[in-house]
C-alpha cells in the first residue's frame, strides 16, 4: 500500500489520565478516565471520544467520496454519529470495544442512501481496519 498520510500522536502521564500531543501541535489535550471507568470525571477527553471522532469524520469522508462517484449531491446537514464503548473482554484477558454507526442523509431517497453507506463502509479506512483486525506493529523506542 502507497501510504499519502502520516502523523504521529504522542500520551504522556498515566495513558487515560495526562495529555496527548500531535507532532504538529496541532490537537493537543488533557486526558481523563470517565466515571463510568473508575475515574473522577474531570475536564478532559479519553481514547473512546477520540476513536468515535475519527471515526465519524472518516466515515463522513468516505460517505462523500462515494457520493461524489455516483454524482449524488449530499446535504449540508448530513452527518455521522459514532458510538464507541469499552468493556472487559469475555476471554476475561483485556478489553474490548463496541464501535456503532449511524448515517442521517436527509434529502436522499432511502434506497440510495442506504447503498452510499454501504459503499462508505466499503471505503472508509477506520471501517476497513476494524472489519479486518489490521494488525498494528508494535515495537519498543
């Protein structure tokens, strides 16, 4: 695979609990665990709100690329709402997480909708990887 993109993020701190840095400094933010997990529910996002992020904005880009192919025009007022969550695996050796999507195209016929979502899926590189278990090389600095 031709790679056209690639950045870097860097966790500091207690990886739920400290801060996240692109290479860029372009996002740059404080990272809490949620109640829901044992935290104290302080000012500050976590690995799941950002996963659902890219998620949705990748699903939303590949939504228009596949529209822009079948010379579909999509509304202003189309979007995508990832839903992430985490939970002990049942292997009971780690975590794992739930991803969900859902598509508003208003003003597209059902039918046609239903057919750009599912090419989106197709497309998206956050689909694609979650579809196929992409392995991730790991190594130590």
């Amino acid at each position: 695979m031709a790679i056209l993109y690639t950045t870097k993020s860097t966790a500091t701190g207690g990886g739920r609990s400290g801060r996240a840095t692109t290479a860029d400094g372009v996002l740059d933010v404080t990272l809490t665990v949620p109640k829901e997990i044992g935290g104290d529910g302080a000012t500050g996002t976590n690995p799941e709100q950002l996963f659902a992020t890219g998620y949705a904005a990748c699903f939303l880009g590949a939504l228009h690329f596949v529209a822009g192919k079948e010379k579909v025009k999509l509304s202003g007022d189309t979007t995508i709402t990832a839903s992430v969550g985490i939970g002990p695996r049942d292997d009971g050796t780690g975590f794992g997480i739930e991803v969900s999507l859902v598509a508003s195209l208003p003003d597209l016929d059902r039918d046609v909708a239903e057919k750009l979502v599912a090419a989106a899926h197709i497309v998206c590189p956050y689909s694609h990887a979650m579809r196929t278990s992409t392995e991730v090389e790991v190594t130590l600095a």
